[in-house]
C-alpha cells in the first residue's frame, strides 16, 4: 500500500522542495532533519529551479515491475543549479542521443500506478532543455 | 578481545536449487561446515539474510535456521545490511567469539531467490537501493553500476573491453570451482554480444540469481590449537563502514567510500598494509564493482583498474589474484550467503586445498564484502597462522 | 477591468499522421485528409494525462504572469479525460503549482467545451472580486475507438488562462454562451471510447451552438465580422471552423493563427483555448479577438478579447505554440502509438 508513502512526498516530487541549511546554506534533496555537512539541525525550505546538467545515466532495457511498458527508458543522476544532485528519469527525449553534460529541466509526469484501477502517482522525470 | 579462528568452512553448490528451500541450504551448508571443523560445537548462530521475506515471505529465520539444525535454546541471530549480509553475520560471530559470549559461534550466510519471478527477484534486490528517491524512479541495480560504469569510462577511457575482462577472468577461475553456479569459461565476444541491461552494462557484466549457502565456525585461537584437524587460520581484522545509500547525494560518484574506510580499518586492525595482502575476494556483483573496490581499496590506483585487469595483474597467476573462487560473477550471488562463501574460498586458498585454483604461497586473504551500490562494506583479512 | 495576465501552452512531442492511421483500417488517407482538413495528431507520451499536461501548460502561465502562485484562488481544470472518474485533477494540478490549500478547485466536464468553462467562471470570479486571480485550464488526452473517425483526429495539449484585474494582456470585453440539450456525442460510464451520432454532429450540433454564439454576441456587443482583428472556433477538424467563419462572413486572416487541427488534432478541451494562446503569440496589442468554443451535448462560450500593450512584454517569457508544435516532434508508427494509448491488450 503505496498511498500514505506517496503522499508524504508530495512536496518533494510534486514541486521539487528541498532544505536549505540556515547555518552552512547546504541544500538537502530530500529534506533532512540534521545536515550531512556541518550537522546542523535549522533548514529553510526553498523549491529547486528543476534546471541541472546530466552527470551520468543509464537506460534501463530490463525495467523493473511497473515499468516494463516504457523501456528502453533513462535514468540519470543530475547536478541541480543550486548544486545539490537528483536522480531521476530522463523522457521526452531519445535515450541514445544524450551525453553527460546535457542541459536538463523538470517536467511534471506519471510514474507509476497501483494497476489500472489504483493509485497514480505523479513525480519529476527531466526533459531535454529545448525550450518547449 | 579474544583472538578468533575459523576453525570449520561448509558450502554447498551454488544455482538455481528447484528441489531445496531456504531452510535446506541453510542447513546443509551448516552440517558442511561442522563436519569440516571437526566439533560439534554451537554456542550461538549468526545468520546473514537480505530479504527472505521478498524471496520467500519468511522472516524470522533465527528460529526457523536453529530449529532446523537441532540447535534450539541457544542465541540466533539475523543480521542484514543487503549483499553484505553474510560478511556481516561472520562480524557478528566473530564478536561474539571475541568478546567471550561465545566459545563457538556459528556464520551463516543464505538467500533463497528463485521461488520468485525475475521481476520479483529484480524488486527485491532494489530495496538495498533508496525506495523513494531511487527505486521509485524506475532504477535497477544493473541500472545504478551502469551509471556507474558510464562515469568510469568517461572519466578515465575505461574500456567495453576491460569491463569484459573481469568477467571473462572471474568465469575462467570459476571454471575450477565445483561449487560455482556458472562453472565455465566465457569469451570477449560473448561478453559484448550479450543482451543490454542498463547501458554499457550487458547480461555477461552482471552477477546472476541465484540460491546459496555458506556457513563458517568460529572460536578462539586457543581453542583452534587444540584441534589439530587444519592449519589454524585467523581473522585478524574486520572493518565495516556506511556510505550514502543513494548515489545521488555522494560528492564522488567513482570513490566508494564504505569501501575506502572498510578496508582501511580492517588492515589497521590486523596491522597490515594493503601490500601485505596476497589476493582479494571481491564483491564483483557486476563487472565495474570489481575496478572501483580495488580502486577505492588502494589495491590500484584510481584509473588504472581497467587496463590493470586487461594486462592481467588481478588474474590467478598475476601479480594480486583477485576472485580466485570465480567470484560473484561465476559463482553465483546469493546476496546474503556471500560474504560468508567468499570467506569460505580464502580459508580453502589459505589451507592450500584450492586444488587447478590454488594461489601458491597464499598466506594473507582479504573478503570485500558490499551492499547495494557501495552503501555498505565489511571487509575481513584471513590469515594461516 | 478584468482579463488574462498569463497563458501557457502544453503539447506532447509524439505526432502521429493521418496516413499512418489510415494504413491500418484500409482507409483512404488522402480522402480523409481533405475531407477534415487534417494532416496529423499530436500523441501524448505514456507518462502524460490531462493532470500533467495541465501542470506544463500553467507553469508557462505562472510564469508569462510573474505572480505568486499563492495569489490564485480558484483552480479550474476543464477536461473529458480527468485521470480518475472519481478524484479532482484540480488538487493534483493545484499541489504541483504551490498553490494549495487556500484555494477552490473544480474539474469540469463539457465535452470540448470545459476548458472555456473554466475561463468563463474565472473570469467572472476575478470580476466579482472574490478573488484576486484565477487558474482555468483546457487539458485533455482524448481518445478515438480504434478504426472510428475521430482515431484521426483525438489528440492531446492544455492551454492555461490566469485571470485579474492589474496587468491584464487581453482585456475581457464580453462574453455569451449558447446552450441547448443535444446529443450529438457522449461517452456513458465505464466506456472506454466516446461515441457519436455521426453526420448529426454537424448542423444541428457544432453548427447551431457556434451560429449561436456568434450571432448573439455581435448583436450584444453592436459588432460586426470584420471589426475583429482574430477569431478562434473550435476545432473538431480543420473543415468545421473555416466553414463557420466563411458562412458568418469571416476571413482566413483572421482564423489564421488560431487554426491548429490540421497540425494539431482535436485536443478537445483544450482545442480553441489553444488556438487562442497561439493568436495571443502573434498578436499586436489593442487587437480585439473572438473566442468561441463548442462542446457537443450541446453549447458554445464566445468571448471577446482585447489585447494590451503588456501582451508584448511578456509572451516571450515561456515557449509559443507553434515552438511547441513545430519543434521536437516524433513521429510513431501505429503499433507503437496503440501502445501508449493503451489499445494493446495484455494479460492483467
């Protein structure tokens, strides 16, 4: 039972929010509640401009349950402009012709779903930045 | 803190086992172990298990694992930390050994994981990823080494070949090993033609699923003395540390950082230095895993472990064998029994009983032992005393 | 004074043509391309519904609008293919945008005339000065049965108004609406595909309510054809709007812009709200538009616009249609198109 779950990461994976370390200014993605870099415990929250350069990706040719009707799909790793990194699907684009270093942007999508009668759950995936 | 041997090694052969249950291997391989120490002994059991309730909907294996073997009445324990599981369970016993809790503690290491479907399989194995900001994404672990790989090989000219090479070197030690699920050889041309995974990795670069178990009795080196039966080996260091689970929030995606530090506290322990070592059990659970642990151990520098296997310096007769038992690549990963089988090759090499494998002159034996994308590492040094 | 102060498009990338289409039932897609004035569709992709075309599409708004999200007090989504018969795309829409919870949300179902449903109440919402502004939106992802005449037409893209009171780009100077009980298409519940009453769609249904519309608001408004610089119909192809505008006495001119099915598709809810949005890229400021949709079941909402110097400033901000529509295309092939539209049947 994916709803609570999905729910809660709503914020995150709706509108991108992220913490903001009131003492160090590290962004965490997700939030947390002490910071990995100077261990304190006050964030502020900001959302995340969606905008960030491919570091490395994959495409999955053996996808997992749920996602078998979208391969070959991409997942990438992707340095935010506010510097911290988001993993997250590539779509909108074709998989064989990306490079690291890519311009990328969030776009709101579906990721998976309950069954056909179930749960949708909506999350980022990043796009090529073509403007469109 | 007492000294700790491992005074008995049992296995069983690794493959998809349609004809046995969890609770078979578990104690077949345990029975293996005490027949080879030569005693009957259990003070208390420590078991190394992933998901046993993903594979097969069966938790609680420290009863169900004891009762089995007839040892009810004394501690059992389960411990999990992913693919690490069995070098954790070995951790696990090896304190009690050296805290005194435990004349004679008892490893175990198993995963039972085709009663499920490959998708099954492929979900259960992905929770040693971060369910909700990797998994959730669609990522596999193919998917994630494959990452990975691609940042390797643009960072440092890694090759397709050189990739190809720790396979194809793995399957032709493993061709030796009777207890290997894949035991034969492979070709560079069968290595680049398999099916695409996760690009670049291919089918012939990952591990496969499998069903293992492995087991290993420990006890003090007092008492190993007096039991005459081997040579008497010591665990002479154990070294375990954490990383971020997600690779998403580590600074270097190439440095495996659990790796660096498990290893490094596991030679300080034994008072080594990593040139000491004569030859490695690494956790190759896909091709580029095996370059990156040597690298982040300091085995080769950072770079060189591509070229390095392709010339041959980690082959059986290069300069530091590594994954002389055909390792997880050959063998077989039955993610919790690993830790525990790879510990189980370096006793054998350490004895001197590794037969067409045997690393002549091997004294000193290192186990790398991961979970998940290097969000976890145990690392033990293996010593013939 | 009320009007727009943003608008924001959406189209997916995927295209598929009517010969590809046609290829499969053993149609004639030169006779069916000129019959309907139509060349090709757009396809949205399987990650993309009317909840996340939606979101594309008004994120473009926010962001033509420079406002704070925060300031929207009403959230309408107009669509006939909402991704759930039960559970408002509007929260969902709402949540993505930060806009919630101080704000009332609706998903509205008119055939293809719920996206300037939503224009129309919000409109008259920021008017009444309930609110300082409004979100309506046209979304949809529509489907044609398989082999059925409107496989070549249904298609998929939002357009997204916000509406207030300051820095308004198209001022809003009238509106009319046109509605009687005509079942001339209806999808009942639980069935997969729309259906139609074929040939009756046209006079009795499009026709009629367009006819409607227009007239009552030229007589309301004392105007005539061609005091209007554009005019957008909705599209259900490309032959029914142009016909319309000829008979009522407009010119190509003037539908020019505003003219997307025959690139585009019918995207329903979304289909004059997006050829308005296409007119507002190309329009000059003090330029009176006409807007008027039509949802079978049967009414049409006519609009009259006029733009302001600010529409020059901010259009730039987010992408236009036609770069939406002319750049990045892919084009499928039908199997693969039937398998994102989930036509392909697979075991449960």
């Amino acid at each position: 039972m994916n709803i609570p779950r999905h729910w809660r990461e709503t914020p995150e994976r709706y509108r991108l929010e992220a913490a903001k370390c009131r003492k160090c200014g590290k962004i965490a993605f997700p939030a947390r509640l002490i910071c990995p870099d100077c261990g304190h415990k006050e964030f502020e929250k900001i959302n995340l401009s969606g905008k960030g350069k491919l570091l490395t990706y994959t495409i999955i040719r053996t996808a997992p349950e749920g996602f078998e009707d979208i391969a070959p799909y991409a997942v990438g790793i992707v340095e935010m402009e506010e510097g911290v990194s988001v993993m997250g699907q590539v779509t909108d684009c074709d998989p064989e012709e990306l490079k690291t270093g890519d311009t990328l942007v969030t776009k709101f999508r579906r990721m998976s779903e309950e069954g056909k009668t179930g749960l949708i759950m909506y999350s980022y995936k990043f796009v090529p930045d073509i403007g469109v | 803190m007492k000294e700790v041997a491992i005074i008995g090694i049992g296995i069983i052969k690794f493959g998809e086992l349609w004809d046995k249950s969890l609770r078979d291997i578990a104690v077949e391989s345990a029975l293996n172990c005490l027949e080879d120490s030569g005693t009957d002994r259990i003070d208390s059991i420590n078991i190394g298990c992933m998901s046993s309730g993903l594979f097969i909907g069966q938790e609680h294996l420290a009863s169900i694992i004891a009762d089995y073997l007839g040892r009810l009445n004394i501690p059992s324990t389960r411990v999990e930390s992913a693919c690490a599981s069995g070098g954790l369970a070995v951790r696990s016993a090896f304190l009690e050994v050296a805290a005194g809790m435990s004349d004679y503690a008892l490893a175990i290491g198993v995963e039972k994981m085709t009663d499920v479907s490959m998708g099954e399989a492929t979900y259960a194995l992905a929770t040693a990823a971060d369910q909700d900001y990797e998994a959730f994404h669609g990522i596999t672990f193919p998917g994630l080494y494959a990452m990975l790989a691609r940042t390797h090989m643009e960072r440092w000219g890694t090759t397709r070949e050189q990739l190809a090479e720790v396979a194809i070197k793995n399957h032709r030690n493993g061709s030796m090993n009777q207890y290997a699920q894949f035991p034969f050889t492979i070709t560079l041309d069968a290595v680049l033609k398999s099916t695409m995974i996760a690009d670049p990795l291919r089918l012939l670069d990952c591990s496969p699923v499998t069903d293992g178990a492995a087991a290993l009795l420990l006890t003090t080196v007092e008492n190993a003395k007096k039991l005459k039966k081997h040579p008497v080996v010591v665990i002479s260091g154990i070294g375990s540390a954490v990383d971020s689970i997600a690779l998403s929030q580590r600074k270097d995606l190439l440095e495996l950082k659990a790796v660096k530090t498990a290893a490094g506290m596991a030679l300080q322990m034994s008072g080594r230095t990593i040139n000491d070592i004569d030859f490695a059990e690494v956790h190759d659970c896909f091709t580029i895993a095996e370059i990156l642990v040597l690298e982040s151990m300091g085995i080769l520098e950072p770079g060189k472990g591509g070229p390095a296997t392709l010339e041959g310096y980690t082959a059986l007769d290069g300069k530091f064998p590594v994954n002389p038992s055909g390792g997880l690549k050959s063998k077989g990963h039955p993610v919790g029994a690993t830790g525990v089988a790879q510990i189980f090759e370096i006793v054998n090499q350490l004895r001197g009983n590794s037969g067409k494998r045997q690393i002549p002159g091997a004294r000193i034996g290192l186990a790398q032992n991961m979970g998940g994308s290097g969000g976890s590492c145990i690392c033990h040094i293996i010593e013939a005393k | 004074m009320v009007g727009i102060i943003g608008y924001g498009t959406q189209i997916p990338r995927y295209r598929i043509k009517v010969e590809e289409i046609a290829k499969v039932w053993g149609a004639d897609a030169e006779t069916l391309k000129r019959g309907l004035n139509l060349n090709e569709k757009s396809v949205p992709a399987p990650d993309e519904d009317c909840a996340t075309l939606s979101v594309g599409a008004a994120r473009n708004a926010l962001v033509r609008a420079g406002i704070d999200p925060a300031l929207i007090g009403a959230v309408y989504v107009g669509s006939e293919s909402h991704p759930y018969a039960v559970k408002p795309t509007g929260t969902i829409v709402s949540e993505a945008l930060g806009i919630c919870p101080h704000v009332h949300t609706a998903d509205l179902e008119f055939a293809c005339k719920a996206g300037t449903e939503g224009m129309f109440i919000a409109l008259y919402l920021v008017k009444s000065g309930v609110m300082t502004c409004a979100l309506a939106i046209g979304a949809d992802t529509s489907q044609g049965a398989p082999g059925d005449a409107l496989e070549y037409s249904a298609s998929a893209g939002a357009a997204a108004f916000i509406m207030g009171r300051e820095n308004i780009i198209a001022e809003l100077l009238d509106t009319h609406c046109y509605m009687t009980d005509t079942p001339d298409f209806w999808r009942r519940e639980n069935a997969h595909y729309p259906e139609h009453s074929g040939r009756f769609t046209g006079e009795p249904a499009y026709k009629k309510h367009v006819f409607g519309a227009v007239n009552a608001i030229l007589d309301k408004t004392g105007m005539k054809p061609e005091d209007f610089d554009y005019l957008i119909f909705h599209q259900p192809n490309g032959k029914f709007p142009v016909q319309a505008a000829r008979q009522l006495g407009f010119t190509e001119a003037q539908y020019h812009y505003g003219l997307l099915t025959p690139v585009l598709g019918n995207t329903y809810s979304a289909s004059s709200p997006l050829g308005f949005a296409a007119t507002l890229d190309e329009a000059d400021p003090d330029q009176l538009i006409l807007l008027v949709s039509y949802g079978s079941g049967a009414g049409s909402d006519a609009f009259v616009f006029r733009t302001t110097e600010r529409l020059l400033k901010n259009r730039d901000l987010a992408p236009k249609v036609r770069k939406q529509l002319d750049e990045h295309r892919k084009y499928l092939e039908y199997g693969v198109y039937a398998k994102f539209r989930g036509k392909i049947l697979k075991p449960e």
